[in-house]
C-alpha cells in the first residue's frame, strides 16, 4: 500500500512502525519489500525518512553485507546510503553515532565503498 498509494497513507504513523520491526527476524523474503519501500520513501518523502534516520540507519546498518537481503537490494541500499551521506551529513553522522561500534563501521565502509 505504501509503494502505491502514498497518499492514502498515513505515513506519520505508518512508517516508524515499520521501521520498528527492523530487522525482520521471520520471512526474511519480506526483506526486498520492506527496504525497497523504504528506498521509496526516500526518493519521494526524504523529510520523512531523514526524521527518522536512526532508526532507517540501524535497521540498514545490521542487513548490510549479509545474505538477508538480495544483492540487488544491497545495491540499492548502497545507493541510499551514499545519497542520504551526501544530501544529510549531519544526521548521518549523528545516527552513524548512536550505532553500536561494529554497525557505525559497517556503515561508514559502505559509504565509503
């Protein structure tokens, strides 16, 4: 619903519960869904996104690098997160700053990379 009808929506509420679930523990196939969507988001709502941005961040920071999500949603993930370093340097670095230190490193790399 949130990928086809944003505007029917009430992504105030709906996407930090969402975002809540992060990282998904069950039906790890939901995965290119739910970041997909999130991507999504961001390319039509970043205010949204970047309000929420720790919690965006931690969930990214803890499926990046690993075999939970698709290589071409890793991508896109990649993608974003070099987007939102560029656009939000601030609230990257203070999200990144609130990560475990092993998560804020995988992060960084990934930005980096």
């Amino acid at each position: 619903m949130m990928l086809s009808n944003t505007a029917c929506v009430p992504l105030e509420q709906v996407f930090p519960a969402v975002l809540s679930f992060l990282p998904l523990k069950e039906d790890l196939e939901e995965n290119s869904t739910v970041y997909s969507c999130l991507t999504f988001l961001y390319s039509q709502t970043p205010a949204l996104v970047v309000e929420h941005l720790k919690a965006v961040l931690s969930g990214v920071s803890q499926v990046l690098g690993t075999k939970d999500i698709k290589p071409d949603i890793q991508n896109t993930l990649l993608l974003f997160l070099r987007d939102v370093t560029q656009r939000y340097p601030q609230e990257v670095q203070a999200a990144v700053l609130a990560l475990p230190a092993e998560r804020a490193a995988t992060l960084t790399a990934a930005a980096a990379s």
